[in-house]
C-alpha cells in the first residue's frame, strides 16, 4: 500500500490523500487550503493525480477544508462514487454550492 500526501500535511488546511494498493486507487478528503493568500493559491492549481483514476473517495467529515475542492474534482472529470455518512453528505448540500471552486458549468 502506497499514501501519497498531498495536502495538510505542513499546515491544517487542504486534506487531500492518494491512497493506492491491490490495485486501486482512492482519496480520502479533497478539502480547500484556507488561510494565507500562499495557500489559498493551491485551491486552483491541477491535482497532482489524474482524476479519471480514481475509484473512490472517503469523506472523513464535511469541515470545508476536507470537503471544498469536491466540485473542482468533479468540475475535472472525476464521477466515481464519494463515501460519506449521511449527516456529511447532509451538510456538503448546503456547504459546497458555496465552496470558492463550485460552478455550475
């Protein structure tokens, strides 16, 4: 098993984590970076895996800075399924219309 980490790893913002092993591929959080102008940079920039790969994701809990880059994944491809409880999935409805990467295109 292989965890690439690729967000809050040197600050709290920006959970983002690529876990691959038996074949799979599959993130755990896709959260904004928040915080200074240096880290709110990194919410544009491309993931530093390709989307389409992807099998699943894991939403640990709906804070934004785990949730809020889930429209620009979607917004660049990705259609696999996202895991979450219910009261997560819940407060994304209401959170991510308003996440800084969601559009309606």
């Amino acid at each position: 098993m292989k965890i690439t980490f690729l967000g809050a790893t040197k600050g709290v913002t920006g959970s983002n984590f690529l876990v691959e092993g038996a074949g799979k591929k599959f993130l755990v959080d896709c959260g904004l970076y928040q915080g200074r102008m240096e880290e709110e940079i990194l919410n544009d920039k491309p993931f530093a895996y390709d989307v389409s790969s992807i099998d699943f994701m894991l939403l640990t809990h709906a804070h934004i800075d785990h949730s809020g880059r889930i429209p620009k994944l979607y917004k660049d491809g990705y259609r696999n399924p996202v895991y979450a409880t219910k009261a997560t999935v819940d407060l994304c409805e209401i959170m991510l219309p308003d996440s800084r990467t969601y559009s309606r295109n």
